[in-house]
C-alpha cells in the first residue's frame, strides 16, 4: 500500500517542495525514512507512532518505507511529521473530500497537537510558486505564512483537526492576516506578492534579509 502527499523542507533563504511517499508492505514491522533524512527527521519514527494512537487512529501494521523525494539534498528538523502522518491515515483510508491540492508541515506532540516550526513563510511561497491550493501547517505559524498572497493558509492545532478538515466534516477557514495569532517560533514578516520572470511565469518577492532555517 502506497500514499503519496506533499510537504516541504528549508534549506538556507529557501524552501522546496518535497513528495512524502509512505509505502506499507507485509514482513516484520519495522520503519525506516530514507531521502537523506538529518537525526529529527528520523525521530519522526516515534513521534508519529504515538501521534497516531493518541489520536485514535490506527497505524497499518508491517514494514514501512517513508522516501523524502528528491532526496538530493539533507531534510532537517520535524516538520515532516504532519505529512508523514496524513500518508499513513489515507492508507488507512483517509480521503481527501475537496480534492485540493495541499502541502502539510507541522511538528507532531505524542498526544497528537501540531507543534510551531521554522520557516513557515518559506515554504508558504514555495508552494504558491508550485501552484498549490492550501498550506496546512501549525495555528502558531500562521499568521507569518498569511504574509504570502495568492495562497490559502490553513492553521491546524491537532492531528484530529486536521483529519476533520480533510473529511470535509470540520473545515478549518483560512487564516486571514487581519486575524490574531499566536507567537510563532519564527519572526512575522511584511506581505509577499508576485513578480513575474522573463519567461511570464510568477515569482515570490523576497529580500535577501529572510532565511527558513
């Protein structure tokens, strides 16, 4: 069994779009992350494991491969952990009821709460340069990823929140910059637009002062 869904990681003034591929077979259990993952990422292992159960979600039994694709360059911290979870539960049998396209990021707590990250504004501009629908990441980091214009900006607080947005039986609205937010572990920013490059095709504004990492 197979579930594919999208993420991103930071790298320096950057962020990229990742595919989360989680593949389920028969065989000893066992769970190996493979994609260059850093020692965080590989800690996702435990995380989402008691994520999952705290939440009442089942977790497919047997061996687990997690890719981090393009594996060309190093995945740090652990915001894979949203995504690397949403994987398991549409193996489990999770559908997406709206068919957007979406990007998840989020530290996942044992109990199953979504945890701030760094680089929120980062990885809202690449995946509105990717053409994606949503951003779903933590409530905590909202309001820095609402700087980012022409994407919509879902703030989750739970794993169980953001399987009842998915469902479509709780939607979560989008966050709007005018809204109050909690503290983030990252520093708010200025609104983002688009230019357009040579070819026509739309580019994110960004000084040179911001970094995701």
């Amino acid at each position: 069994m197979l579930a594919r869904v999208h993420s991103a990681a930071t790298f320096g003034i950057d962020a990229r779009v990742l595919d989360v591929e989680v593949d389920v077979s028969s065989g000893l259990p066992s769970f190996t992350i493979v994609g260059l993952p850093d020692p965080s990422v590989r800690e996702a292992r435990e995380r989402v494991r008691s994520a999952l159960r705290n939440s009442g979600f089942p977790m497919p039994p047997g061996k687990v491969i997690v890719n981090l694709a393009p594996a060309g360059f190093r995945k740090f911290g652990a915001s894979l952990d949203l995504p690397v979870a949403v994987a398991f539960l549409e193996i489990a049998g999770l559908e997406n009821a709206d068919g957007k396209r979406r990007v998840f990021v989020g530290e996942l707590g044992l109990d199953g709460q979504v945890r701030p990250i760094k680089g929120a504004l980062c990885v809202a501009l690449a995946a509105r340069d990717e053409g994606f629908d949503e951003v779903v990441l933590p409530a905590a980091n909202a309001r820095e990823a609402a700087a980012v214009d022409g994407i919509r900006v879902v703030p989750v607080r739970s794993l169980a929140a953001t399987v009842d947005h998915l469902r479509g039986t709780r939607p979560i609205p989008p966050y709007h910059s005018s809204e109050r937010a909690e503290p983030a572990a990252a520093s708010t920013s200025p609104r983002f637009g688009a230019r357009r490059s040579r070819g026509g095709r739309s580019k994110s504004r960004r000084p040179e002062a911001i970094t995701c990492c």
